[in-house]
C-alpha cells in the first residue's frame, strides 16, 4: 500500500531539507576531498599509512572520486551512481582503515565504533540510490 503525496507532507518533507540531508550524508566525503587537496603531501602520507601504492596518483584519485560523486548526489545527476559509488568507496575503506580485530584493546573501541559507523553511511547511500532508481521508475 503506498503512501498519497499530500500538501502536509509536502511541508513536512520540503525539497531543501531532501538537499540538507544529502548534504550532511556527504559532508565527511566532501571535508575529506577538502583536506587532502589542501594538504597533499598529508593525503600521500595517508595512502602510504594504508598501503596505498602508488601513493600520489592513489591520493589525485581519491579527492576526484569523493568530489565528483558528492556532486553527482547532490546535484541530482545520475544520483543513484554517486551514491552507490560512495557505498561501495566506503565499503573499502572502512576495511582498509579501521581493521579493529588487528588492534589491542585500548585502540580497539574507537576504531570498532568507526567500523560500524561506516556501515550505516554504507547503507545511507544504499537508500540514496534505491530511492532515486524507484523514482526513475515510473511506467
């Protein structure tokens, strides 16, 4: 059973705080690309910790990668690919970065917390995508 669009839901739900939600879902991703560009020898530097080789072109890659997608969420264009190329980014990330059941208890806890953390933008992203695709899907 679906749900009838109303003007009181229209009000409750206004396009621009569908924008600031997206917002806020890429704000880490668009920070992120922000820092790295501004400290490139910094986003080298994070590559090698993670074993990214080659580190530069790993690094240029990145801060294009978290850029464009965010766009491509946030400007509506093709918004199902950012998103699911966001989901699928911090999927391998999250595993190359926060490798919790490697480390000893003191450390353990805020990287654990992170890991999970990560999943719930994985699965924010999956929801971004599976709506714009249904919304596509109009027949």
């Amino acid at each position: 059973m679906g749900v009838v669009a109303t003007s009181h839901t229209s009000r409750l739900a206004p396009p621009w705080l569908h924008w600031l939600a997206l917002l806020f879902l890429c704000a880490a991703y668009l920070q992120g690309a922000f820092v790295k560009a501004t400290d490139f020898p910094g986003a080298i530097a994070e590559m090698q910790h993670f074993g990214l080789t080659p580190a530069a072109p790993f690094a240029i890659a990145t801060i294009a990668f978290e850029l464009g997608a965010s766009a491509m969420i946030l400007s509506g264009f093709y918004r199902w690919v950012g998103a699911l190329g966001l989901a699928g980014f911090t999927l391998f990330a999250t595993f190359v970065a926060n490798r919790f059941w490697e480390l000893a208890v003191p450390e353990r806890f805020m990287v654990a917390n992170s890991f999970f953390e990560h999943w719930g933008l994985i699965g924010g992203f999956l929801l971004v995508a599976w709506h714009d695709l249904k919304s596509r899907d109009v027949g």
